[in-house]
C-alpha cells in the first residue's frame, strides 16, 4: 500500500514535453510508480486531471532569521513560498546570511521548516565576521585569510558554496574575491554572485562574473539578471553569457518576472547618481514599511529616510519588462524569487514569482510554453544545485510535488499587498506529505536542510 497516492493527473514529461494522464504512488517519501498504480493509498489524492508537477525549487531567497522564528513560530518568507508551490529554497544570497549555517541547520533539522532549505556561505557575512564593516573599504589580507578560514567552516558545516553582494561592499575588489576562493581551495561548490553594478555597467559586471569563474574553475550563478540589465542591455548581456558557456566557462543566472526591484534603502545600490544611472526620479522609489508603507519618495523624503531607516525595504519600479522577459526565455535563465521580506513587508516575488510565470508569461501572454517554464522551476535548479533525487516526476526521486490548474494559476501578491498567496494551486507535497491543501498549509514542518555532503556537484 502507498502513503500517498495521486490519481487522474496530467504528468508532463520534461525530456519529451508530452503529457500523459496516470497516477502517482508514493511511499516513505519517494515516487514508487508513475502511470498506472495498481495498490491503493493510505491516504488519496484526486488531480482531476491538473498538472501534477515536481515541486519548484528556488535557487535564490534570503531566509528568514531564526531567532525571530524561535519567538513567532513561523517562517513568514517560506510560509508564503509554499504556497506558491515551491519545496526547495536556497539562502545565504547576495552575500549575506541571517545566521551561521551550523545555527540554521540545527533548528531546521531539529523542528523542521515549510520547505526543504540549502544555504550559501556569504561574503559580506564573512567580511562582519572578521571586522570589515565598512562596505566602501577593501579587506586586508589578514582579514580575507580569516575569512577563508571561516567559510571552510561553513562548508564543512554544509553551505554548498559562497555568494557574494558586490554592489552592497563595493570596497571588494575582483581581487579580495579570487584571492578569497583561491585560499578556501575547494572547486567542488557553486558560486552565487549579485553584480557590482547594474544598468551601463551591467555589462563589464557580468564579465566579472564570468572572470571570477574562469579564474577559479567554479561554477558561477549569475543571481537575478533582469535587475542588472534589464535597462537596454539584457539582449547584450545573455550574448556575452551563452559565448561564456559555449567557451566553457559554467555558468548560468536566474531570473524573477518584475520589472521592480526590492533591497534595503540604506544599502550602496541607493548612492549617489543612481537615478542619473537608472534615468529614473526618487517618485520611482516606493516604501514598503511604517511609518511610510505605501508612501512613494521625494528628494526629502528619500535622503531622510536613507538616514533614519536604512535597513528599511524599498522597492525601485526601474527596469524594462520586456527585457525580463528575454532573460526568462534563455536557455541558460532559470526563475528564481529573490524572496525577502522585513517585518512582514517587501516584494510580491516572495509570494507571487512562479505562479506569475505559469500564469501570466506562460497562459496569457504565451512568452513560454508550459513545459519551459515547469523546467526552468524544476530541472534545471536541481541539477545546477547537484541535487541527485529532485526536479523530476520519476521512480525513486523524492516525492516533492505541486499540484496546479494550468487555467487558473495566477499571483495575487501585489506591491501593496506582497504576501498574498496565488490561485491555482491545489496541493503542495514535500517529501511524501501533504504540506499544502487549497491555499492552507496543513503540516508546515516537513521540510529539511540538505547539506552539500548530499549533492552530486
């Protein structure tokens, strides 16, 4: 007898893109069998012919802060990202981790979480660990030994790589970067970096990026392109990267489907000439939080609140959709959130990204097929993450699944409301048990922190 099986629903072959109708048997934890399953299940699901897809992975999001987990018993970023489908998250982006990896991995493997979780080793966390808070100076090279140190902890601890924020610590130069991965010595993680500067410059930043990875022979995730080209330059851009691989060089980016931006207002990405940068004015600058939720900025209201609430998020209607939409059509541009929220505000990509990829861009304005994007969500994370048993609807890989209406499926997160949760989806699986039924989490702590051990890099 199956744990869990699902009957009536519409398996899309990732290697074929047919769709068959069958069922689904699973048991301690995995797919057992696909198609027709002749025993019964413990427990039944009725598709009623919805796609049945594996759960979406989310190679980028910033994770919530333990402590504040601790207090509130609740995961308010990954709460929301269930409930959009997704099953395996990837923090510690952009340099910047909310906790060590050992504290992270402890309690999530000790209470669970929504989701299943990986993590990253950050630059900027590294570069407070050892001393250099100041983002606009370089770090000695007493500090980058040290830091080497430190993160060989962290991926003995389990990160399964280091990312870096260069546009948060400008002060760290290309050199500071390699001469850090050079001492760490390890070739067998990945590398996650947010560029150094966005618009005109995105170009000679992508080729940092690139230049990083072909000096160190690690693999390199190019984190959320549209926010660094999409400004006139993505069709640019996505050349320069595909020229990349096809020298050899591993990398790869991904992609959320906002013409909007989110990050800390206080933050370099705000300095001087950034509205020359982005040919943009401070009303294209909206508060997220009290006491100015809602509010769009002036010159005063902008340098005020940079001064009085600098870690308060701030959202920056500046790129060109179109142009996000190209980057979510290359084959190399996987989707990705870049979930974050603060104080229960932020971005709708944390709540609304995958749904509004099936529904808008996949449905209604048919910039990719159904099955493109299912991979860009599924496959294609998982094996740029090492991930040996996830991303497939197949026997023997875990049982982490979505089950949606392809007719239905929409984001309902807006700027003003950003965690509400989407339409569409009917049940969210995560490692053999229902997490998720018509929009409620029913068990939210079946997720698991993997560690790199487990990967296959």
């Amino acid at each position: 007898m199956y744990d869990l099986k699902i009957v009536n629903g519409t398996i899309i072959d990732l290697k074929t893109n047919k769709e068959i109708i069958g069922d689904i048997g699973i048991k301690d934890g995995k797919i057992k069998s696909i198609g027709s399953c002749p025993e019964k299940g413990k427990v039944e699901i009725d598709a009623g012919l919805n796609i049945i897809s594996p759960g979406f992975i989310d190679i980028h999001i910033h994770e919530e802060e333990i402590e504040d987990v601790k207090k509130t018993n609740n995961y308010f970023t990954t709460s929301k990202m269930i409930l959009e489908g997704v099953t395996t998250v990837v923090g510690g982006n952009c340099g910047s981790n909310r906790q060590s990896i050992k504290e992270l991995s402890d309690y999530i493997n000790a209470k669970g979480s929504p989701v299943n979780y990986l993590s990253y080793i950050g630059h900027r966390y590294l570069r407070a660990l050892v001393g250099n808070d100041d983002p606009y100076k370089k770090s000695s090279k007493n500090q980058i030994e040290a830091m080497a140190k430190a993160a060989s902890i962290s991926l003995s601890e389990g990160a399964i790589g280091v990312s870096f924020g260069l546009e948060y610590s400008p002060g760290a130069d290309f050199e500071e970067v390699t001469d850090l991965l050079d001492l760490i010595g390890k070739k067998d993680m990945l590398l996650a970096a947010h560029y150094r500067k966005d618009a005109k410059y995105g170009i000679d930043s992508i080729k940092e990026l690139i230049s990083i990875s072909k000096h160190t022979s690690i693999p390199m995730q190019i984190s959320h392109i549209g926010s660094c080209t999409a400004f006139g330059m993505m069709g640019e851009s996505l050349e320069i990267v595909q020229k990349a691989i096809d020298e050899g060089i591993d990398v790869s980016a991904d992609c959320y489907p906002y013409d909007a931006f989110g990050t800390y207002i206080g933050s370099a990405v705000f300095d001087e000439g950034c509205f020359e940068l982005w040919n943009k004015s401070y009303e294209n600058i909206m508060l997220t939080e009290e006491p100015f939720r809602g509010v769009r900025c002036d010159e005063s209201l902008f340098n005020r609140v940079r001064k009085e609430y600098p870690n308060m998020m701030a959202i920056a209607y500046v790129m060109n959709e179109e142009e996000v939409i190209e980057a979510l059509q290359a084959p190399f541009v996987m989707v990705a959130s870049d979930g974050m929220y603060r104080n229960e505000q932020g971005h709708p990509r944390g709540a609304g990204t995958f749904p509004k990829v099936l529904g808008k861009y996949v449905r209604e304005i048919k910039k990719l097929s159904l099955a493109e994007a299912i991979r860009k969500m599924t496959l294609m994370p998982a094996e740029r993450l090492g991930l040996p048993a996830k991303g497939k609807i197949e026997v023997g890989f875990d049982a982490d699944i979505v089950i949606f209406d392809s007719e239905t499926i929409m984001d309902k997160a807006t700027f003003n409301a950003p965690a509400l949760p989407p339409n569409g989806i009917k049940y969210v699986i995560v490692n053999g048990e229902i997490a998720v039924k018509d929009n409620i989490i029913v068990k939210g702590n079946l997720g698991r922190f993997i560690s790199n051990k487990e990967l296959k890099m």
